[in-house]
C-alpha cells in the first residue's frame, strides 16, 4: 500500500516521456512546389494534440498520487523527490515541446520561411528549466506553502501550454468566427514567445497563487474559485478550448488579486 503514491507518481512520468515523443515523431516541414520556387508548411497538428492529452492524463496522476500519499499518511522526501522529477517531465519538458514545435511552425508560416533563424524556437525550453528551479525552492519551502503557492505550480503552467493545440486544432464553441480568430493570435510568433517567458517569470517569481483550497476559512475565502469556475465554464460554451486557456490567465490575475494571510517565507 505505501507504494501506492510513488506508483502514481510513476504513471505522472511515464504519460509525460509519451507526451515528449508525440511532439517529437512529428515535425513541421516543407514541401515545395512550382519547382522548388514555392514552399508550403505542414504541421504536426495530430501529434500535437495527443501531447496535450498525455500531459492532461500526467496531471490526473499528480492529483491523485498528492491524495493517495495523503489518506495512505506515507508521504516521504523519496515521494517528494520523485514527484518533483516526474513533474519537471511531464509539465517541463513536455509542454516545452508544444512550444517548440509552435515555434517552427510560425517560423515556417512567415515570409522567406527557408531563411528564417530557427534558433528562436529553443527559447521554449526556459520553460522546464525556470520550472526545475521553481519545484527545487518549493522542496525547501513547502511547509510555508501549505495553504498557497509562492511562484506558479509548474503544473498549472504546463497545463496552460498543452491547451494551446487544443484550442488551435479543436476550435469549437457557439461564437466560432471570434473562436478562431483568437486561434489564429496563439500561433503568433511573438504571442508564443511572449507566453514562454511570462510563464517562466511567473514559476520562479515570488507572487503567491492560489491552490484548490482556500488560504483563509470560511466561504468568504472561495470567492476566486468560484470565479475560476464559473469563467471557466462560460468561456467554454462561448470559445471551447480558446476559453480554458482565457481561463488560466483569469487564474494568474486572481491569485495576483486575493488577499492572503501573512506568512513568512524564505
């Protein structure tokens, strides 16, 4: 039974290493035609999807491997090391490679794409890096964050990078034509880039963010998670999945916004 957790913990990793290789198998590319004089990009958008969807399934695993250590009372420093490496992977990494193949793909869609710098796409990984520092400070203060987070979960940022393939690929809602456009900004270069480095900055900051629990008691201390919700739920009958990504920026502004207890921190 006290394997239970580590098991979980496990399975967190393992649906992030295949999250890493749908991303991967897959590349955008060129094809040619009029003789070479034109060039067409053609994305990987299938495996792309099914990267979103291991690194959704690596989440439920966090959960429950938290809640499983929880009710079993086997939490160690071995569980905490081991969710910390899986969390880097499948939130890290993972996500990292959604953004990299994004990246060449908006690289691919511009202008003069065959002499395009391609280098730029490797700013997408600050992000596992920014996120293996945040969980390595977390690890030496987790005590203090009983109740909130110090610096954005890695997972929330993870989750919020594999939602974009979901929005771009799957663009569904009632007011399809604003759906799209709004898909249509997401693949922007600049956005893209933009997104990488707010979500780093946010991960190692010292902002607090609020966790699915609230910080003080009492139904007065549930006022943002209820707006969480309830955005969540109409921006996704309006947008889809382009109203779940509006609604992890709702959760950074909330949890910017949300009055926390005084807590001493290092």
């Amino acid at each position: 039974m006290k394997n239970i957790p580590n098991i979980l913990t496990l399975g967190n990793l393992f649906c992030g290493c295949i999250a890493i290789t749908m991303a991967l198998t897959a590349p955008p590319h060129l094809i040619s035609t009029n003789g070479g004089a034109d060039y067409f990009p053609i994305m990987g958008s299938v495996q792309l999807l099914w990267t979103s969807v291991f690194i959704l399934f690596a989440a439920l695993f966090d959960v429950f491997d938290g809640m499983a250590a929880r009710m079993l009372k086997v939490e160690s420093a071995i569980g905490k090391d081991l969710d910390s490496l899986a969390d880097v992977v499948s939130f890290g990494v993972a996500p990292a490679t959604i953004l990299y193949q994004m990246l060449w793909m908006a690289t691919m869609s511009e202008p003069k794409a065959m002499e395009a710098n391609y280098f730029i796409a490797y700013l997408a990984f600050l992000l596992p890096c920014f996120g293996a520092l945040r969980l390595a400070r977390f690890n030496q203060n987790s005590k203090a964050q009983s109740s909130f987070f110090m610096g954005m979960p890695i997972p929330a940022a993870g989750i919020t990078v594999a939602i974009l393939p979901l929005a771009i690929f799957l663009n569904k809602g009632i007011l399809t034509e604003q759906s799209s456009l709004i898909a249509g900004w997401i693949q922007n270069k600049w956005f893209l880039i933009g997104l990488t480095l707010l979500l780093s900055y946010l991960m190692v900051s010292k902002s607090f963010f609020l966790k699915w629990k609230a910080p003080v008691p009492g139904m007065t201390g549930w006022w943002a998670h209820l707006i969480i919700v309830i955005v969540a739920i109409i921006t996704y009958i309006l947008f889809g999945f382009v109203g779940l990504l509006m609604t992890m920026f709702v959760y950074m502004i909330v949890s910017k916004l949300y009055p926390y207890p005084e807590v001493k921190t290092i």
